[in-house]
C-alpha cells in the first residue's frame, strides 16, 4: 500500500504563491501567501518559511466544495488584493499521526483526482485563532496544490477516498 505524504503548502516557482480559497458560491474562505524568498508588500514583510492566511473563515458547514487557487509572483509585481491577517504559522510543521478513515464530516474536502483531501476545523474564540487542520495526499511530493501557475483544484466535501490511507493533523498555533 502508498503510504501518503504529510506536507506543506508549495511556495510556487517565484518570490512567493499566492492562494485564493473561495466555496461553491464563490464566496471567499480565505487566502494564504506562502514566501519562497523573504520580501515585502506595501511596507509589510514577509517572511520565507511562513505561511500567512488572510480573512479566514471558520464556519464550512453550508459549503460544499472549496476551490483553491493560486498565482506566482517577483516581490517586484502588483500585488494581489491582500486582506487582513488571520494568523501566520510555520511553513514546516510537525504532523501527528491520527489514524486511517476518519468520520466524513461537513469540514472534510476531497479532490480524488488530485488525492488531496482537507479536514477544515479551524477556531476563532476570544481573539485567538487555534483548531486543526489536517491534510493527506498520496502523489509522493511534500507539496499540496503545487504544480504550474496559475493554477486550481475544487474539492468537494464527502467525496469518497480510498481506504486504508492515513491521515495526519497539525494543530494551528499562530505565531
């Protein structure tokens, strides 16, 4: 059996890849910018190493697919609209173990033509951002939506996947 490969978002090609997370209506989930090289945008840095989620939306139960899209760009082009900063984490986490299969739930998203899946269980309390999220895919790359851009994958939430995969969790910690 494959055994899936625990990863990070894919940094694109140029100075950074810019994601863009909208649902079946086109409403927007949220928007990670994820910096191959350290540089800056209107005055604000940022970091290599870093993912950075922007207008974060932590209630999915109404959505039934999400689309993430995405673009390459120098540090030295327009930027995209940024919004405003959810929370930043480490690009490279630590990914836990939590078993194969687990319960479908409203929060989980699948692309099996990718074999890409998301667990969206992100938090908002009080200030704090905190929750999981939890990835697998099964290609063999330490990437997830990498590839060519601009680019997109739709994942539809309850899509079956195969069996037997495992699955892994990073909690959010914001730095």
């Amino acid at each position: 059996m494959f055994k899936p490969v625990v990863f990070q978002m894919d940094p694109g090609v140029k100075s950074y890849r810019y994601f863009t997370i909208t649902d079946n209506d086109n409403s927007n989930v949220g928007q990670v910018l994820v910096p191959k090289t350290t540089g800056s945008i209107g005055g604000v840095t940022y970091e290599a190493g870093t993912e950075y989620w922007f207008d974060v939306i932590t209630s999915l139960s109404s959505r039934t697919s999400l689309r993430f899209s995405w673009q390459d760009y120098e540090w030295t082009d327009k930027p995209p609209s940024i919004g405003t900063l959810s929370f930043r984490m480490p690009e490279n986490v630590t990914w836990d173990r939590i078993g194969t299969d687990p319960a479908t739930s409203s929060t989980n998203f699948a692309d099996t033509t990718l074999n890409v899946v998301i667990g969206w269980l992100l938090t908002y309390s009080g200030g704090t951002w905190g929750g999981t999220l939890t990835w697998y895919n099964t290609d063999g790359q330490n990437n997830v939506f990498g590839g060519s851009a601009p680019g997109s994958a739709t994942l539809t939430s309850n899509t079956p996947v195969r069996g037997g995969l495992e699955w892994y969790t990073v909690a959010v910690s914001p730095l």
